[in-house]
C-alpha cells in the first residue's frame, strides 16, 4: 500500500497500546497512536490500575534484576517464594477453569519475565507490594505467587513512563481522537476512520494494532451480554472503553471468542461515582474482605471470604455482590486486623461506620436486617476453629464448623472493639469476551485465519480469561500481548503484502 502515513497505527493509549506502540517503534516502524479520551484522563484502565504484575520467577535475584535499589533490610525481612511457569500456567488453569486457551496462556506465561524487564527499561519503576500481597507477621513477609511488585506510581506512574518514552522514541500520539472503524481493502486492513470534534478523517497505515479496551463502559452492552443487573454496577477505570475495537474487529469479519457474559468485577466502595475518579485510582477497592465477614441487606453471610487467597477470589466476589438484595454488602472486621487492612480502607472518601459493640455496629448498616446481622455475627463467633493458628500470608485453615456457608481460612472471631464496617457494591474492570487472537497478537477470521494486517492486545481479546483472573494479569496480559502485536504488525508493515 503505497499511500500509507504510517507502518503502524495503534488504537488506544493504555499498557497494552503503548507497549505495542514501543515494540513497533523499535523495530523501525513509523508509528501513530490514537488515544480516544483527552490529554488528562489518557491511558485507559491501565492508569487507574494499581501496577501490580505478575511474573514468573526464582526468587530475590529475578526481583533484583526489576527492583534494583531493593534495601538489604527488604531482602532480610521478605521471603519472595519462588513462582515457575509451571506454577503461573496452573494458576491460570485453575482461575479460568481450564478454559484459558492454552497457546496464548503459554505466551502469556512465558513472556512476563523478559517483557517486565523490557517495561523497566523504557522507564518504568517497580517496588514489592508490600501491605498489598504480603503482610509483616512475626517480623517477616512472604510472598506466595507471581504477584510480588507493582509499578511505582501505580497505574498512572506506568502510563506517564510508557509515553514519555514513547515520544521520546518519535512516535506520534493523538488525542481526542475516537477511531470509529477500520479501513478494510481487498489484501486486508489499510487503515482507520477516526472522529476529531464531530469531523471524520480517514489515516491510512500499513497495519493496525487495535488495543482499546473491553465493553465494561457500555451499560447497553454489559446488560446484553453479561446480563440482568450489570446495567447496575459501577465502572472501576475509564469511561471510554465501550466496546469499539471489539466492535470494529467483528466488522471486519474477526471471530469472537472467549467469555462473553463473564467480566472481571471486585468489591468497589458503594459510594463511588460511576466510573473512576482518577484522583483515587484503585482505592476504592476494598479487597481485605478475607479478614473479615460480608453481610448483605439481610443481614446474611452470602459467599466464603476465605475460599482462596485475596488474588484469587477478589475478581469475581464482585459479582456475587451484584446478585444481593441492592447490590450492597457491608464488610465487618473487629480491631485484631485492622492493621492488615490495604492502605485504600484508609481513604478520605471511603463508606465506613465503626462502634464499640457489635449490635451499636449492626444498627450503624445502612440498609441491613440489624437483628439477622447480630445473629450471623454470633453464629460465625461459635463457628471458628479457634485452636488454628491465624497466619495473614498463607491459606492458614483457620476457618469455621458447621456453619452453612463456610469461611475455610482466615476465620477471626469478631470480638474486640473497636469494630470498622466498610459498604461496598460491585466495580467492574474490564469484560472477558472479544475476538479471537494467535500466539502472534494476529486477528483471526471465523475460520481462524489471520485478518491481513490486524492485530489486537489487552483486555478486548477474547480467550484468555474466563469466570475469573488471577491478580496481576490483567496487565501483564497487555504487556505481553501489546508488545507481541506491535511487534508483529512492524513486521508485517515492513514485509508489504
Ligand atoms: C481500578 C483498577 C485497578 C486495576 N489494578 C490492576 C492491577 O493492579 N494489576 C493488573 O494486572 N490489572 C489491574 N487492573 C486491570 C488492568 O488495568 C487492565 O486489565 C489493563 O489495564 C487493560 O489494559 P488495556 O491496555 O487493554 O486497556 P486500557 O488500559 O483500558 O486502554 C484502552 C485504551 O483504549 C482507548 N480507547 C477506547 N476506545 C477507543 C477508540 N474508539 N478509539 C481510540 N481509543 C480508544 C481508551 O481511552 C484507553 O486509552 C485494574 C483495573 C482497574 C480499573
């Protein structure tokens, strides 16, 4: 294609556009990236993340080579574990009931090191997540999974550092820049129709890389697929990922794939606005609910907080919360854990009554059947297997008897003042269903041949998770894939048709 502006154009400003964006460009690609939100609220769900990534490896000297000014006093102090791929291949098996497509899975799997390694190098700050994944208990924390370190800065710290290198590197970003559909010739794509301020334009480029995010912002479009009731839930990150890309993929004949009426969903203060406050970020998560109970409007217990570790569970409890009686829970917990509770239970803007006793605390829950609460809490009391030691940091199998709804770890009875209470509702993050991609980031068709020139990453493809995801994925995901794809779409931009 002779009157191409540029090799690649990227759709979309989040972790896996930009890191797209930066693997095409090292490969010599002239490359342009269309960012659909303004300036200021740029870099998708990514930016409101909390950075956290997860990687495959062998314990400090892997967490070294990505935290290299690590304290000696943090190396005595932690226990970073060991995370294999066989380990992080199994977890995503068992999260996605053994649904992950197993090609993509491997990519995913066994590019996270290197691709962590390849982000720190444009730029980017890690840390351990300390107080997040791993608490001090007897002067020592403990890792237990691939999830060890975050970016510094959070998501917005990751975002920033990804596109100063970008322009640092020549590529071109874009703005206010809605990309509407693609451009589909008779040897495959050859560009996109964008809208500036009402006005369409047509870009031309040899391939396009769409990363644009999920249909999570799409209320029409989450009660369609994900059901009656999603309509209801609130938008964690951005409001712009309203199922564009996924929607410009099928047009052009992509083939879709993956979960369609599942979505990542978490625990999210029932106060927050509507979509997220990039000011507060992550924070309105409130995912220490395994040191505690959840009751809903009638006062009941309703899921196991303790099922698995937070990283496991956190992603789909979200939805049980959706399914209560006005979509609301209450989180309980007495003062022999509040120093375990994530820095977000901290926040100014937080939905929160505390008290001395437990029926002061049960009349302080606005909404909830007060005499069934006092009675749940009492029951949960006698139910904990107190001669189980509690330990913050691993399944410890302190849970309860006989109650009809277990709690299988963590079980602490709640009986020492002061107590804190937490309202939370459901904050969706991103949707599972979208097209269908190779090992290559390629689009395929329905016949699952690759779409000449079209290439997808992050969170709109289709065929990675399913049900549930384990923590640190979402954009480890992207980052692999975004990279893989720009990579890719160089290639095929430089190899011509
Ligand atoms: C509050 C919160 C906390 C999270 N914490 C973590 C975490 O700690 N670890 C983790 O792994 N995951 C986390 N996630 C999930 C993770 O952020 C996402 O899975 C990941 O960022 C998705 O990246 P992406 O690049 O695919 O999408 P996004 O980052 O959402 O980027 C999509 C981009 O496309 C743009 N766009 C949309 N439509 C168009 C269009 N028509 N034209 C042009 N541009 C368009 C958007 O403006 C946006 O820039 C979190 C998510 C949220 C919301």
């Amino acid at each position: 294609m002779s009157n191409a502006s540029y090799d690649v154009i990227v759709v979309g400003a989040g972790n896996a556009a930009m890191c797209a964006a930066l693997a095409a460009r090292e490969q010599g690609a002239k490359v342009l990236v269309l960012e659909r939100a303004p300036y200021e609220q740029r870099g998708g769900n990514s930016a409101y993340s909390g950075g956290g990534m997860r990687i495959v490896h062998g314990g400090v000297e892997d967490i070294k080579k990505v935290v290299p000014d690590l304290s000696a006093e943090d190396i005595a102090a932690t226990d970073f574990g060991v995370y294999t791929a066989e380990q992080y291949f199994d977890d995503l098996g068992r999260i996605t009931e053994y649904r992950i497509d197993p090609d993509l899975a491997d990519v995913l799997v066994n590019r996270s090191t290197d691709t962590l390694e390849w982000i720190r190098q444009k730029g980017v700050k890690f840390a351990p997540m300390y107080g997040a994944k791993t608490f001090k208990h007897e002067g020592r924390y403990k890792f237990s999974t691939g999830s060890v370190v975050a970016v510094v800065g959070g998501g917005r710290g990751l975002i920033d550092a990804e596109i100063k290198a970008a322009e640092k590197l020549g590529i071109t970003m874009r703005y206010g820049t809605r990309v509407m559909s693609l451009l589909n010739g008779p040897d495959g794509i050859e560009g996109v129709r964008v809208v500036v301020k009402r006005v369409a334009e047509d870009i031309r480029a040899r391939a396009v890389v769409l990363a644009c995010g999920g249909f999570e912002a799409n209320r029409e479009w989450r009660t369609r697929y994900l059901g009656a009731g999603w309509d209801l839930a609130k938008v964690r990150g951005t409001r712009y990922n309203t199922g564009d890309g996924v929607r410009m993929a099928l047009e052009v004949g992509a083939q879709p794939h993956g979960n369609w009426s599942c979505a990542n969903a978490c625990e999210w203060d029932m106060n927050a606005p509507e979509y997220g406050d990039i000011a507060i970020g992550d924070a309105y998560s409130k995912h220490s609910y395994y040191f505690g109970i959840m009751v809903n409007a009638n006062g009941e217990r309703f899921l196991d907080e303790g099922a698995d570790v937070g990283n496991s569970t956190y992603a789909k409890y979200g939805r049980i919360i959706l399914a209560q009686p006005g979509q609301f829970a209450w989180q309980i917990f007495d003062s022999k854990v509040l120093h375990l509770l994530r820095s977000s239970y901290r926040i100014k803007k937080v939905t929160k009554v505390t008290a001395n006793t437990i029926e002061e605390l049960a009349g302080k829950l606005t909404g909830v059947n007060k005499e069934q609460a006092i009675k749940t809490i009492n029951e949960y009391n006698a139910a904990v297997k107190k001669d189980v030691v509690f330990h913050p940091n691993q399944k410890d199998g302190r849970g309860t008897v006989g109650l009809t709804m277990p709690k299988s770890n963590w079980a602490n009875t709640l009986d020492t003042p002061p107590y804190e209470a937490y309202g939370v509702t459901c904050g969706i993050t991103f949707t599972y269903g979208g097209p269908k991609i190779t090992p290559k980031a390629e689009v395929v068709d329905v016949e699952d041949q690759p779409i000449p020139g079209l290439y997808a990453a992050g969170e709109m493809v289709g065929g990675i998770f399913y049900f549930n995801i384990p923590g640190g994925c979402g954009l480890m995901n992207g980052a692999v894939f975004g990279r893989t794809a720009g990579e890719n779409a160089a290639q095929f931009a430089q190899s011509g048709r």
